[in-house]
C-alpha cells in the first residue's frame, strides 16, 4: 500500500515537471514571435509611414495633405485595407501598376505654354514626336524638360496658370527630380521703336592733286590731310596712299594734319590712290587721279620763301637778313636752305640727307663766330642750371659750341618746328629763321619741359 502511494505521488510530480517545461517553452515561443510584414510592392514607400497605407492595389496617401498646386487641403477617406493574396509578381510590374491606379489621367496642355517658340520647335511638340536626344516622350520629370520651361524676367509666375494646372499626387517622383508647379506664360514682347538709319560717318580727305595735271619736273610731291567725323585728324597709319600702284610712305607732315607725299614720275601718265579709314571702320576712297609728266626743263617755281640766320644768344646778331628764295613744286626746305646757303657762301655740315632724315648740324664761314660772347644775363641762366660750358672753332657754329645743350633751330612764321626740315615743305611767302641756341631752345621761348629764360 505504501508502495503504491509513493509511486502514485512520483507520477504526480513527474506530470507538474513536464507541465512547467511545456509552459516554460511555450512561454519562450510566444515571447520571441513577430507577425509577418507584408511586402511593399512599391519600391521608395514605407508601409508604416503614418500618412500613407494600403488603398485598393497600391500605396496613396491616406490621410489629408495641402495640395501642391492649389495650396487646399484634400482628404483620402478610404480605409486602409489588406490586399488579398496573390501571385508574387515582379516588383517593376507592381510599380506600375500601383502607378496606374493612382496616376490622374493627363489633361490637354495648359495655356501656360504660351512662349513662341522657332518653326522647327513648332513642328515637334504639335507632331508629339519624341525628343530627339534621348528619345521620352516629355511625360516624365526628367532633366529635358527644362528645355522647355520659361520664366519672365522677374521669375513670377501667373496665377491663371497655376488654377488651370491639374493636382498631381504621383508618386512615380523619384529623389532628385523637380517638378515645377506650372509653366510660366512669357509675354510678347513689344515692338521696339523704329530706330533711325545710322548716320554715315565716313572721314572725308582733301588733297592738291587735280586729275590730270601735268607737272614738268622728275617727281610730284602732294599733300594729304584726312579727319573723321568727330573731327579729328588722321595719321599716316590710317592711309593707304598708292602711286603707279606701289605704296607710297609719307615724307613728312609740313602742319599738323597735312602729311606729304612724293611720287617719282614715269613718263607719260601715272595714277594715284588715295583711301583713308578711321578707328571705327568707316573708310573713303578718292576717285583715281591721272599725272601726266612734261617736260622737266620747263618746271617753274611753285613759289618763294624768306630765309634769315641768327645767332644773338653768342652776341653775334643777325649773320644773314631774310633773304629771299624761290622753291619748286615738292621741294622739302632742307633743300631750300641748302640751296639758299650754296648761293649765299656758307659752308655746312649736315646729318641725313636732303630728301630724309635732315639735321644742321653746323654753319661754316671764315671768321663766322669772330667777336661772339653770351650776354651777362644769359649766362647766369646758364651757371644756375649749372650748364656745362665748352670751347668753338673760329669758322664754324654749330653743335657743343660754347655749351654742350647748343646747336641749330628753325621756326616757320613764328612757331618752333617740331620735325625735321625734310619733314617740312614751304608754302609760299612762309618766314623761316635759323636760330642758335644755348641751352636746348630755353633762351629763344620754347625750352623743354616748358623751361623759358627769354627771347635772345
């Protein structure tokens, strides 16, 4: 009897042991259970997103939002609800067919795109041909479609147009795509005044040549002077002056603005061509003129000159009184005054030629620079400046005499001349003055850097 007690009480323990154990996995397996997740058959939606569920075959959004467009509220009253089971398709099937079901249906175009745009353009969007380069259709949010978006200058955009804009909620928008709001109509734009023709500004050009002209010497020398229409005097560099087809070069500008050329004459006739254009591109061309050349033993003077020497800064006065001199037609003065000296008994020694590139470098005659002295005030000017003072020859007057800034200047009617006399053709009944100087024209008005003692 007590056997049996003991076995049945071992039996009874035995049970509760194998009762907790059941109880204690069944307690673990509970505890370690998780519901299984649905899918989410659109890829970039999150499922648990508070906003968005399961509504019909695919993702939308259920609660209420701000339309895009319009700025109101819209609201989804749909449940959301368990899509009931069904053949595992592909996931870009259900990506587009959960488009589908959400995805308003298009709309004409609104009149938002309004800007004019080429014939060629035209063409395509009415033809709804696809984009050449890439080949969409223009119904995607891709980087082409920023072709064909326009703003007016300010970057407003029309309020008509965003009322005609259908609400859009897709969610085909990937990252990175922009979808404007609306297309932004580009007014017209208005006429512009009718502007005035563009007045000629062509340079004009004055020469005195005369077509035809015969001319008894070896050569023509003529003149040219060329001013645009502001006024302004043209240089050398803005002339292309031809004589018997080869370019001539100037020899000189006798005034500002009048620039001398030389034309060696052939026998019979000889054409020159004369065009001068300005900085902004404006260009004349003169009719082409006909030189016949004479006969040279016949040539006759053009005109007459004065010409006097002096040297009052060594206290030597006057060394030749204006003396008169005729010149022949293109005759430069450095060959007037040589001639001049020739028949007056002066010797010279000269730079350059006669034809180019002429200085007087000295004036020669026995005894020229007998009893010559600077003046008392002159030569303080000098010892201020601390001029350096050197030696002369007895026959000769020139250069590095008695100073070492003193040589020979020439004025043309009372004005220095700033060239060379090569560069210098007389007209006739000019005045000209050989003068010497000391300290680089100061003692006779016209120094350097505006440095003027006098007049001596």
């Amino acid at each position: 009897m007590k056997k049996r007690k003991k076995n049945n009480r071992l039996s009874f323990l035995t049970a509760i042991v194998c009762l907790l154990l059941f109880a204690g996995v069944l307690f673990l397996g509970m505890k370690n259970y998780e519901p299984e997740k649905s899918e989410n058959p659109v890829q970039g939606v999150n499922s648990e997103s508070s906003l968005k569920g399961y509504l019909g075959r695919g993702y939308a959004y259920a609660g209420s939002q701000e339309d895009a467009s319009t700025g109101e509220e819209s609201s989804f009253e749909e449940q959301a609800q368990i899509l009931e089971d069904e053949p595992e398709e592909e996931p870009e099937k259900k990506k587009e067919e959960a488009q589908a079901t959400v995805t308003p249906e298009p709309t004409s175009e609104p009149e938002a795109s309004q800007t004019p745009e080429p014939d060629s353009q035209k063409e395509d969007t009415q033809k709804g041909d696809t984009d050449p380069e890439d080949g969409s259709t223009g119904e995607d949010n891709d980087s082409s479609k920023d072709n064909t978006i326009h703003y007016d200058k300010n970057g407003d955009q029309d309020d008509d147009s965003r009322k005609e804009t259908p609400d859009q909620d897709d969610d085909r928008n990937q990252d990175g795509a922009q979808v404007p709001l609306s297309a932004t109509p580009t007014p017209s734009p208005e006429p512009e005044p009718t502007q005035a023709p563009e007045e000629d500004h062509y340079p004009t050009i004055a020469t005195d040549l005369a077509d035809g002209e015969t001319v008894n010497a070896a050569y023509r020398t003529f003149y040219v002077q060329a001013v645009d229409w502001y006024g302004n005097s043209l240089s050398s560099t803005a002339l292309e002056v031809y004589g018997n087809g080869e370019r001539l070069s100037s020899k000189g500008e006798p005034s500002p603005g009048i620039l001398a050329y030389r034309l060696d004459l052939n026998e019979g006739s000889n054409t020159v061509d004369i065009k001068a254009t300005d900085d902004e591109g404006w260009s004349t061309t003169l009719p082409t003129f006909t030189i016949y050349k004479g006969d040279e033993s016949q040539e006759e003077p053009a005109g007459s000159i004065t010409v006097s020497i002096e040297a009052g800064t060594v206290g030597l006065g006057t060394i030749l009184p204006a003396t008169s001199i005729d010149f022949y037609q293109g005759e430069q003065l450095s060959s007037v005054v040589l001639r001049l000296l020739q028949n007056s008994g002066f010797d010279w020694r000269n730079d350059g030629s006669a034809t180019g590139g002429f200085y007087l470098k000295a004036i020669g005659r026995g005894g020229i620079t007998s009893g010559a002295s600077i003046p008392d005030d002159l030569m303080a000017h000098l010892t201020e400046v601390n001029c350096q003072l050197s030696g002369h020859d007895a026959n000769w007057l020139g250069e590095f005499d008695f100073t070492m800034n003193s040589g020979w200047m020439y004025f043309v009617n009372g004005e220095y001349m700033n060239i060379g006399m090569s560069g210098y053709f007389p007209a006739d009944g000019d005045e000209v003055r050989l003068r010497f100087t000391l300290y680089s024209g100061a003692d006779l008005g016209v120094g350097d850097n505006g440095e003027v003692w006098g007049d001596w």
